[in-house]
C-alpha cells in the first residue's frame, strides 16, 4: 500500500514556493509517481497543477518529497502511478485510469461547506474532509489508525478528525498543534498503545514457561530445539542472521532424520487474558526462501499455530505452507484452505499479527513446526499476546500490477523496481546458451486496449531456473521492472520469484497481434515496435531471412 501521510495544504505566513509532502509505503522500496491537485472551488472540476515525484521509503516506510507550492483549497490532491492529461482538463471518474493509471490515494480539502460536492477523494478510494472552519494548514494521518486529521490556520488549538469534529490535542500520543508538522517522522497517533502483556522470547530454557516437544540435535542438519539467534555454528541454522528479538530463537530441520516425528510443537500454556478484549498475537518467523532456483517445502511441510482458551475448542489461527504448485517457499495462507498465498518467509524474520479468540480467562497456545528434510529449516522468536498489537496480519509485497503498466507507452518502463505480475508464458529460453529467461504476456480480458502500450514482457531469470515451466502456462511472476540495452524486462535474479499458477497451456487467452509492412519506422529503431515489445506478433506479409548470425543461440533471425 502506497499512501499519502502527510501535507500542508495552505501553511501559516506566506505561502511557500515549494509544498512537502509525506508519503507512506514498503520500507526500502523504490516509488516514482505523480501528485494531482484538481480544483473544489467551483464545479469546473479543472486539473491544477501535476508533479511527478520519486524517491525510496526510509526504513520506517516513509518518503519526504517537494513539489512546487499548490493553489490553495479547496481541492482534491491524488497521488498515482501516472498522468496522461494535460492542466486545464477537466477531471471526470470516467477518464480516471487514463489520465492517472493506478490511484494510490487521494484527499479532499474543502475551504467552505458548499465544495463538498465538488470534491473527489472518496470516490477515487481515499477520503474528502467536512468542512474544518478555514483552510488547513496541515493534514496528517495518525500513525497506528491511519485515521486523517487537520489543524487549521490559525489552529486555536484544535485538531479537527475527517468527519469536522473538535478533538482535543492531548488525546494523542504527542501535542499535533505544538508544531508545524511531523515529515520524516512517525505522527502523532490518538490510538492507545499496544498493551503487550504477555511476552516470550525464549531467552530462557524450555519448560517453564513454554515446552518443546522433543529436542533433536544430530549437529548437522536434523534438528529442533532452542537455539542461539544467530547461530554460525551450523551450517544451516546461519543463514537466519536478521529479524531476532533476543540472543535465543526455536530452529528445526528435518524432524524425522532422528527417528522423530516430522511435526514438532512449540507449547505456550496458561497464558492470563482476564479482562481483555480485542486480543491478538504477534510472532517472528523465518524460513529458507532459494525461488525460483530451488523448491525446497513440500505440501505438509511449513508451520501452524493453533489457540485454545479455558480448554476448550482447538481453533486454527495462523498456517504458512507452500504455494499452489505443491512445493516452493512458504507463504501465509490467507483464506484457510492450506495454501500459501499471502505474504512469504525469509531468512529474514519477519513479524506477523492475528487475531485471536476473545473472552476466557486461560490461552493456550501451539505452533506446530514441520520439516521431513534437510535445506527446509524453519524459524520462530518472540510470542507476543495483547491488545490492538500493531501491523497488519501480513507484510506487503510488491504493487500488483498488470504488464501495460510497466511498458506505458514510451521506450522506457513506466514503473521501475519491485513489482508483480500475472501472465501467460509465451516463450521459453531459459537455457545457458539462450537468453536466460522467458516471455510472459497478459490475457486477453486483461489489457488496455491502448494499441500503444505492449502487454508483453521479458523475464530474465539469469543463473535460476524454474521447474516445469512451460508455454501456455498461467505464472505470478515477482522481480524488478527495469530496462537493459533498450529492452524492457523483469529480472528476478535476486529476491524475485515466478510460481506456476496453472501448469495447464492456457495460450488460447492470449491473442497474437498482427504486424504490416512496411514499418512506420526503421525497423532497427527501437521505437518502430515499441508497442509490442514481447508479445506474440504474426506478420502478414511473406518475409525472406537475410540473416541468421544469431539463430542457434537466441533464436532470432532477420527478416
């Protein structure tokens, strides 16, 4: 989720030549869009003013960027993926995806009640605020509920919630009127803190306060135990190095090796919930993630974590398993159907939150870990269990998109960096000899009937491999949209992935396009065939090869 966090949409004093805005998103990732101001004032309904922005989210997901000084309000301000308009358009919900692509968020700022009507964040999938009493001078989101408040100019001490309403200022976290904004740090929040109160790190040794239901240790790779975080001592218990809350973590491998059971179980009785409501837990975990070369989780493998309270009814609260494939890195299942879907483990712990059952007095809790063999090791640390404990049920991953958004309609991509995709595999050439990758390209129902942008695009897998892939297949492919020497790809070299999700040949979804000659252009320019860059074309012409230099090892030949 990309977000706007935070922005003042008319400062005290003078207005400045250049307007901050926050934005919130996936630390470490890198974003390039747009800021839209679109009038309020009158129903005309004019676009304003368009910035293109860009930039990487600190480690605490947010992003500062400058643009020139907007008009004051009313208006509404959007933040997208592009835009295709022009100043001076007039803005409509119907020619939303053209002119702006994907709309991350957008708010409404009013500066009298009559331009509420003339206000579109709402219906864009944001937000509009009622009418504060003046222009704000800042708007921001609390920093756990995400909720929008406004200061006005001149703020008389009050902030003012989305809906109008009068909020004292010591109802949050830190005073929101003492200065004149947060950017580049965590806003104030009006949300009570987490009340963690129950914590177990496993600093120390099973069989007080938790249990494990064996404890293996061949001093190889067939183990399930406590263990140091990290532990360099074995070989492969040390590629966890990071997401650790203490010195102590439990790591198990290949359960069975020893004559064990595959399952083992991490038991966390008696936990005293008395009183409490909302009740959820959190819980790090970690497991070896090597896609698309290797798939190393098998169906059964992965871990489960299972609660109970006052003894009762053993419920199902959490599962990560491997994906639809059958084998692969393990994900969350996210509609409880034992198929890892959501977001996926590394060896980079990662912290995850659900709910848990409300009322009683006594929690039990269970994590069942299973691994039957070696390179599937598996990594769990701090059990937390409390009240509105923070982040969502799952880490996110990169922006979905589809593959004409990528391509746009210029000669580079219009995105850049982590994204996925879903298409159809036109074209296999992953060997050595070839071009180490594959082709992919959206279906039919799927694209933006936009004949200047290509619906087709290049996977490079580089030293990886994929098993069983095939063309016609259906894949969800993750990586980096980048471009090299001219030609647009997603490389998955590194932390990408590409899971199958329909082995079947599903090429009947996917249309070839047909190509006239002469070309409009030369036919060596890069921008004669821009427009179907990695698609399926057919030409109907009778063509004669002219050269072949190339043929034996890429495929490609010169007509």
């Amino acid at each position: 989720m990309i977000r706007i966090n935070e922005f003042q949409p008319n400062p005290q004093g003078t207005d400045p030549q250049m307007a901050v805005f926050e934005l919130q998103g996936e630390p470490g990732t890198l974003f390039t869009g747009w800021i839209t101001s679109i009038e309020g004032d009158n129903s005309s309904a004019t676009i304003d003013s368009a910035y293109q922005i860009s930039g990487t989210f600190d480690e605490h997901g947010l992003l500062t960027v400058e643009v020139p000084d907007l008009e004051n309000p009313s208006f509404t301000v959007l933040l997208s993926s592009e835009f295709n308009g022009a100043l001076g358009n007039t803005f409509s919900l119907l020619n939303t995806g053209a002119f702006f692509g994907t709309v991350h968020d957008a708010l409404g700022v009013p500066d009298a009640s009559a331009d509420a009507s003339y206000l579109f964040g709402a219906a864009l999938g944001g937000a509009d605020f009622a009418y504060t009493g003046d222009e704000p001078r800042l708007v921001f989101r609390d920093s756990l509920s995400g909720d929008w408040y406004a200061i006005n100019d001149p703020d008389n001490g009050q902030v003012i919630d989305i809906n109008g309403n009068v909020v004292a200022p010591d109802e949050f976290s830190s005073d929101p009127v003492s200065g004149t904004d947060t950017f580049g740090s965590a806003n104030p929040s009006r949300s009570a803190p987490a009340v963690n109160h129950f914590v177990e790190s496993f600093e120390q040794a099973p069989g007080t306060t938790y249990f494990l239901s064996s404890d293996i240790d061949d001093g190889s790779f067939d183990f399930f135990d406590r263990f140091a975080s990290p532990d360099n001592t074995n070989s492969a218990r040390d590629d966890f190095q990071s997401g650790f809350d203490g010195g102590y973590a439990i790591f198990g491998q290949d359960h069975d090796g020893e004559g064990g059971a595959s399952t083992q179980v991490v038991s966390i009785p008696g936990i005293d919930i008395s009183g409490y409501v909302d009740l959820a837990m959190a819980v790090r975990v970690g497991a070896l993630s090597s896609e698309p070369t290797f798939h190393n989780y098998e169906a059964g493998d992965g871990i489960r974590i299972f609660a109970s309270v006052d003894s009762g009814a053993r419920v199902l609260v959490a599962e990560f398993a491997p994906p639809v494939s059958g084998s692969g890195d393990l994900r969350l299942d996210t509609d409880g159907d034992g198929i890892g879907d959501g977001g996926g483990l590394t060896t980079a712990l990662s912290r995850f939150v659900f709910d848990l059952p409300n009322g009683g007095s006594l929690l039990d809790l269970e994590i069942e870990m299973t691994s039957d063999a070696s390179y599937e090791p598996l990594v769990i640390d701090k059990v937390e269990v409390g009240e509105m404990l923070e982040l969502a049920p799952e880490p996110e991953g990169p922006e979905a998109v589809f593959i004409h958004q990528i391509q746009g309609s210029g000669t580079d991509v219009a995105i850049s960096g982590e994204v996925q995709v879903q298409g159809i595999v036109t074209g296999v050439y992953d060997e050595s000899d070839e071009l180490k990758g594959f082709f992919v390209q959206e279906e039919d129902s799927d694209t933006d009937n936009d004949s200047a942008t290509s619906e087709g695009i290049f996977v490079y897998l580089g030293s990886n491999s994929v098993d069983g892939l095939a063309e016609g297949q259906i894949v969800t492919v993750t990586g980096a949209a980048e471009d090299y020497f001219g030609m647009s790809k997603i490389n998955v070299t590194d932390e990408g992935s590409v899971t199958i999700d329909d082995a079947a040949n599903n090429l009947n979804l996917v249309s070839s396009t047909s190509l006239e000659l002469p070309a409009p252009g030369r036919t060596d320019a890069a921008a004669t065939f821009e427009a179907v860059e990695g698609m399926l074309v057919n030409f109907t012409d009778t063509l004669v090869v002219s050269e072949y230099y190339e043929l034996a090892r890429t495929g490609q030949i010169v007509l």
